[in-house]
C-alpha cells in the first residue's frame, strides 16, 4: 500500500511541475512515465487525475485492480487508501504554511 501511494503521489508531484512548464508532457510522456513507474515499483494498477484551475485535464486508469481477476482500473476505480489520507492532509497544510510564509 505504501508504495503505491509514494509512486502515486511521486508522479502526481512530477506531472504537476512538468505540466505547470510544458503542457505537452501530459498527452506526450506522461502515460509512458507512469507505466515504467509500475513496472519498477511493481505497483498492479492505480488511477490518476490531474486537475488544473479547478478542471480535470487528464484522468486515466492503469494496469489492473484485482490481481486475481485481472480487472482493468479505470478513471472510476476506487481504492482504498487507508491512514493515507492524514498524510495528504498534513502536506496541505505544510504547503499553505509554507506559501504564507515565503511568497
């Protein structure tokens, strides 16, 4: 679980910075990105959104939910996520303390 959420939140982090830069990153690389991420951190399956200005500019499922069904993820797909959820919160609140603080 856990690393499926440090590759989530790794390529969420890059997609972010790169596509703040290059907008082409997103339809060009990012998909080809994600799957060598997968496959070296042997993660079966995750879903992404990536939301810019409050509107999602790309959502897309990945690799297979259930690695005994060998269902395909989709844009829909629910995970669990466990206590990760405190630690997206905590890095909110870091980020907001840090833009006050610095900008």
């Amino acid at each position: 679980m856990i690393k499926r959420f440090i590759i989530a939140s790794t390529i969420l982090f890059v997609a972010n910075l790169s596509f703040a830069q290059t907008p082409v990153f997103v339809y060009d690389s990012l998909e080809k990105y994600i799957e060598r991420g997968m496959s070296l951190w042997q993660v079966p399956g995750l879903a992404i959104s990536i939301v810019k200005d409050g509107k999602v500019i790309f959502q897309k499922g990945f690799g297979i939910r259930d690695i005994n069904k060998k269902d395909k993820v989709d844009e829909n797909t629910l995970f669990i996520i466990a206590s990760n959820s405190k630690l997206f919160t905590g890095t909110a609140i870091a980020n907001l303390d840090y833009e006050k603080n610095y900008r």
